[in-house]
C-alpha cells in the first residue's frame, strides 16, 4: 500500500499518548509523581521538523547537518513501513534534565511525509 502523503495528519502518524519509553510515559501518565519525586516536568510540544533538528544540534552541541547525518536509512525504511501499514509511531523526546533525544529519524519521516508539526515531550528540571 502506497502512502497518500497530501492527506496524512499528524493524528494518524503518530501516537501523542507515549514516547515508548518507560520512564518518558511516567512523566505523561503521572506529571504530579514526575514533579514530586523525579524533580521533573513534561510537556507535549508540536513543532516544525526542522525546529526539532535544531532543539537536537543546540541539546548535543553540534550542527544540524551532524544530526541530519546520524540518520540510518534502514531506520527511517523501518519507520516508513510502520506508518504504511496503518500503526502509529511514538512521539518524540528533547529531555533536557538528562540531555538526551529521541527522534531524529521521526523527524526526518515527518518531513518526507509532508507533516507541518509533530509532538515532542519536552522534559526539563522542575
């Protein structure tokens, strides 16, 4: 099945309820624990593709091109085929707190699949 890319949102591609993590899922299941006792809060952000890349570069201390050639293709084909036969795919991450990220080739789907926005769960120190 070919993908009808002008009538995608962001809805059907990806699930705005869990980042696939454990500990990413906590902070959106149960912000007042996240808060308390991790010292941390999230929240779900829709941003541009190409903003995610530079929240990415700036969190890593290194340049967009060296985030965008981190992309594997394999992933990104694996990916592709996830959103082809009708799943959804887990938003993405900036973490903040840890420095961490989680979605580079998400973001790189996003942008072949002609999406405007995606989530990202922002996490940072409470």
């Amino acid at each position: 099945m070919d993908l009808l890319y002008d009538s995608l949102d962001v809805g059907q591609v990806f699930d705005q309820g869990r980042t696939g993590l454990p500990y990413y899922d906590m902070i959106l299941r149960d912000p007042s624990y996240a808060y308390e006792a991790k010292g941390v809060q999230g929240l779900v952000v829709f941003m541009e593709p190409d903003e995610y890349m530079r929240k990415v570069a700036e969190l890593h201390g290194t340049s967009v091109g060296r985030q965008y050639d981190a992309i594997d293709q394999g992933s990104l084909e694996h990916l592709k085929s996830v959103v082809e036969r009708g799943q959804k795919i887990d938003m993405l991450l900036l973490d903040y707190d840890k420095g961490e990220q989680e979605g580079r080739h998400r973001a790189m789907l996003a942008t072949m699949l002609g999406l405007r926005t995606l989530p990202v769960l922002v996490v940072e120190p409470a």
